[in-house]
C-alpha cells in the first residue's frame, strides 16, 4: 500500500478519534442542555451517532490537511527552473489612447 494512503487512513482515524472526544465532552458538559435532549427523545441514538459522524468527517479532512502542510519539502524536485515563476523578458509596450469627442485635455509631462 502507498505510504500516502497509509496516512491517509491513520490521519482519518485520528479524526474520527478526536470527533469521539468531542462529542463526549459536549454530551458529558451538556452544552446547550444536549444531553437531556438526546437522553428524552426516541432518536437521541441517531442525533449522536449523526453529530459523531459529521464532525468525524470534518475533524478527519482538518487532520489530514494539517498533516500533508506540515510535510517536508524535498529539495531534490528537477521540474523548475532557476526563475522562481518570475516572468522573464518582459518589455513596455507603447499604446496610443484616444480621448471621447469632445473631452481633449492637454496632459503635462513632467
């Protein structure tokens, strides 16, 4: 298996993994009075495992964004040039601009 994809999963567990946390807290906390609500009604079981899930696959797309920012970068890669993206060669190109009819100015060089 690629090394990517093994990141992937384990960035994806730990996403998961902390999306548990959360959701504990919250319920162990009763934020906004969330355990008496999920504890009083018939589909307290699906609020839970929703918000588990939700909040897994946002926990879950961060951890793995943390992690493939925080890679090295590798100083080896051929594929640019010594310019950096800088544009190279570029000239000024005189263009004549023509005023309305009726709204010539005379413009004072300096």
């Amino acid at each position: 298996m690629p090394d990517l994809i093994k990141m992937y999963i384990r960035q994806t567990a730990i996403g998961f993994a902390l999306s548990a946390v959360f959701v504990t807290l919250l319920l162990y906390f009763n934020i906004v009075n969330l355990w008496h609500l999920v504890t009083h009604t018939d589909v307290g079981l699906l609020a839970v495992f929703l918000l588990w899930l939700f909040n897994g696959i946002v926990f879950a797309g961060v951890q793995f964004g943390i992690s493939i920012m925080l890679m090295k970068y590798d100083d080896e890669d051929d594929d640019d040039d010594d310019h950096r993206g800088m544009p190279v060669g570029l000239t000024p190109i005189r263009v004549e601009a023509h005023a309305p009819r009726g709204q010539n100015r005379q413009i004072s060089r300096r």
